[in-house]
C-alpha cells in the first residue's frame, strides 16, 4: 500500500532483472504489473573456436549491476521502495571458479555451445539406461532411457571444461573448485562468496538434478534478501500465468522453447522433464522442447543485409505468394527435439535466377514457424495432455507473419502479450508473491494484457492445406541437412 509521510509518496516496487543470451534486461514493476522504470544491455558473445560459444563472467556481471542501477534510476525510485528482486537467467551456461579468489577457470560455456557433440551422440547411441530400467522397472529409469541427451545439458559440457582445465582438475583435488551457472555465479558475487546455490528450476535443466527427487535444501542469501531466481523459460511460463495442467508457452527469442503444464507429476519420455517452479510445498513441473536457432536466423539474415529493420521482415514476407520453392532449415547449432541432430548444418535449398530477398526472408521466417509445427506435434503425442490455451513471448513473437502461420499450422488460436519480456516478468510475479507484494495466482492472471489473439484460418486443420506441400519440401531439406558434419 501507499502511504504519506513527511510530504512524499511512499510506494513499493518489485525489481526484476532478465541475464539473456543477447542482452540483459531489468524493469521495476508496480501492483498493476506496469513497467515503471527499464534498462538494458547487450550480452557480448564469443566464438574462440568453430562450435565454440562463450561469455567472460565479469562482463556478465557488470551488466547485471548496470542494468538494476539503471532501471531504478530510471523509475525515479530509490532501493528502498524495492520489496524484492527477481532474477531470470538463462539456462545451460556455467563456469567454474576459484572457491578462494572468486576468479573463474574460464569463460561461462554457453548453453549454444557445440564442443561437447561427440560425448552426447556417445551417450544417446548407448544402451546402459535401457539395461538399467530393463532391470529396475522404476520410473525415473524409465525417463531417463528415453530421454535424448543434447550439447545444451551441462553435464557434457562440464566433462569437456574439466578435461581441458588443469587449473580446475587441481582446485577440485584441493577442495577450491566452484561450479555453477549463471545464477549461482550472480549469487556468489552479490554475497561476496558467502552463498554458493542453485534454485530447482535451474538446476533441473542441467542435466545434473534428478527431477524425481526434489530434495534441493533451501538458500540464504546472506544479508540481501529478499531475493528469489528462477531459470528463464519457467519464469517466462510464470510470466504467461500457465498455472494449469496442459497450459502451453512458446518463447521465441535467440531460441524457441515449448513448454507445457503437466502438473505435480514430472514428464515421462523424450520431451526433457522440468521443475516449473516450487512455492512452498507446491512443486508444478513441465515437459519442454526446443530448437536453438530462432533470432539467431533473423539476426543472421539483417546481418546479410536482406532486410534493414525487423520490423520489416512480416510485410515483405507477405508480399509474395510464396518462397519461389526456397527453404531454410535454421541449425546453426544443430537440430534439438525431435531430431537431435548436433551434426546438423543450416541451409538454403532451392534458389533459382528468380529468387529474390523477398522470397529468402518468407522461407526463413516459414522455417521457424515449421519448426514450432514440429515440437507442437511431438508435445501432443508424448504427453497426450489436452491443450488448454496457447500464450507466445520473445521477440520474435512480433512477427505477425509468424505468429499467424504458427496459429494455422496449429489449428487452434496463439495469444500474443503486450509485453514480450515474460522472464522478466515472471521473476518479478514469484517474487512478489512470496514476499505478499501480489496474494495469489488468481491476482496474477488479472494483470495479464493480450496484444493480439492469432486465429487460424477458417477451416484450416493442422497443417493447414496451403501449407501441406510447402511442409513436406521443407522436411526433406531438413533430412539433407542432417549429419552434414559427419559426412566425409
């Protein structure tokens, strides 16, 4: 509540900071959810080698700082009136660093990152998981035998850092070694070493934490509480208010992630299963698929000068009937869910004489909805968990010629929000309810604001008729672009 004191308004505020991969972002957001105050700044990526994609931590770091002083400064707000800070970050990237001097080993190993490739296929070809259920019959076996491993789980990616890093090899035989990911690092630093956690949504998307066992113990935070993580695509389905069983988010941003609500009970086959969130007792989980290259193929394409401004890419991919039979498998860090294919190449098939910037752009943005198509289609046969809504985020969610064909190639209507920071937001609504800045769930999904609702088109089924040739030519440019690097 607000109240008067000495001449000035005392009102409180929820501060919530986003560590993407491209950028990071923080907003101070009043009772009604409304952006009061924002800052941002660009995550430098680095690529010392081909597959290899990194972040320097400090760097990191300092962008966090900046960016929680900037949008409290830009609020017109003072730290005091903050009630809590939620922070979002992304999944998969970690470092290891000195226990004693806090000085990383190595950059922080990006979740895009392709080094470990061989390790994964290695682990996916073998059978020991299977042997282990065949044998225990216990469910957790069970998914961890049909679970297809990926170069963005930690767990290979660790196996590479710590083969390849004396220093660490000896601060691990000392007992001085730190791992964590982007979260633990920021809590690390923000209590000067004091608190070294994780927080269960992040942990369940390393590949390192059992989902069948949520036995994590609680954190302190030392002195700079209250404040409360979450890894970012749970926070962005918190975001979306997908509190319900067979709830659906998709966030397109450098990458597409599909989640979808499916209870107290953790997923049980080739979708990876996740801890959504843990509020007190109450432990929601989802089932998530994903492919790596959504902005990462719209950033590349402005790169080549194709188009000037994303804004612009809807309407010249609406000018034309169709891709003039180009098409674009976006994998520039290969294919995930269903394929799972680390050897996958991206690629353009199909150009002729005739084909201009127009048609290139149409047949990249209709690959990333095709790619929606694809993980929509394995979500509902795995799970077979009746949809209950559709909610789409991330920046590329403002594409409308996106959006549009992802609702035909559905079948069903996608709700688009005002505000495509959904991370952000969802850090900012955890938070708040924990510290009773908002009281329930129900409260929450009254401060949703939709932009605009995507109705497929009249008598379309999924997929839509016009697109039915469309779709199988493009699959077929995905079967020639996989396992291109293992071809001789």
């Amino acid at each position: 509540m607000s109240s008067q004191r000495n001449g000035f308004l005392k009102e409180s505020f929820i501060l919530s900071v986003d560590v993407g991969t491209s950028s990071i972002r923080s907003h101070v957001y009043d009772r009604e959810a409304n952006i009061r105050g924002t800052c941002s700044t660009k995550v430098v990526l680095l690529y010392p080698e081909v597959g290899h994609v990194e972040m320097e931590p400090d760097m990191l770091w300092r962008g966090f700082i900046s960016v929680v002083k900037g949008a409290v400064q830009d609020a017109g707000v003072h730290m005091r009136q903050i009630s809590a800070l939620g922070i979002s970050t992304l999944r998969g990237t970690f470092t290891t660093w000195d226990r004693r001097t806090s000085v990383p080993f190595h950059n922080f190993i990006s979740w895009q990152d392709q080094r470990a490739a061989e390790l994964v296929k290695s682990w996916n070809t073998s059978c020991v998981m299977k042997l282990v259920y065949s044998l225990t019959r216990q469910k957790r076996s069970l998914a961890a035998s049909l679970i297809v491993f990926s170069t963005q789980h930690v767990t290979f990616r660790l196996v590479w850092a710590l083969t390849h890093s004396k220093q660490a090899r000896q601060a691990i035989e000392e007992g001085n070694c730190c791992f964590g990911t982007i979260d633990t690092w920021l809590i690390y630093k923000l209590t000067k070493g004091q608190v070294h956690a994780t927080d269960y949504s992040n942990a369940s998307s390393t590949g390192l934490f059992d989902t069948y066992q949520v036995c994590v113990v609680s954190m302190s935070t030392g002195g700079i509480s209250p404040l409360f993580k979450m890894a970012d695509q749970q926070a962005a389905m918190f975001g979306e208010c997908c509190f319900d069983v067979g709830d659906v988010k998709i966030t397109m941003g450098t990458g597409t992630f599909m989640d979808i609500n499916t209870g107290n009970e953790p997923h049980t086959a080739g979708l990876y299963p996740l801890v959504g969130w843990k509020i007190g007792s109450e432990v929601v989980y989802l089932a998530e698929g994903n492919a790596a290259d959504t902005g990462t193929a719209v950033k590349w394409a402005q790169e080549l000068d194709l188009f000037t401004d994303v804004g612009e890419t809807s309407a010249m991919a609406a000018s034309v009937s169709d891709s003039d039979g180009v098409c674009f498998v976006p994998s520039f860090s290969g294919l995930q869910a269903p394929l799972n294919d680390p050897k996958a190449c991206a690629s353009l098939m199909g150009l002729k004489p005739s084909t201009t910037k127009r048609h290139l752009v149409r047949a990249i943005l209709e690959s990333l909805s095709f790619r929606n198509k694809q993980l929509y289609d394995i979500m509902l046969r795995e799970t077979s968990i009746p949809i209950t809504k559709i909610r789409v985020d991330g920046g590329v969610s403002s594409n409308d010629f996106v959006m549009q064909l992802t609702a035909d190639l559905f079948g069903r209507k996608v709700a688009r929000p005002q505000h495509h920071d959904m991370s952000c937001l969802g850090a900012a609504f955890v938070a708040g309810l924990v510290v009773g800045f908002w009281r329930n769930q129900e409260e929450l999904k009254k401060l949703q604001c939709t932009d605009r609702v995507f109705l497929p088109k009249e008598g379309a089924s999924p997929p839509s008729r016009d697109y039915l040739q469309v779709l199988q030519t493009w699959e077929g440019a995905l079967r020639r672009s996989m396992n291109w690097y293992n071809k001789p």
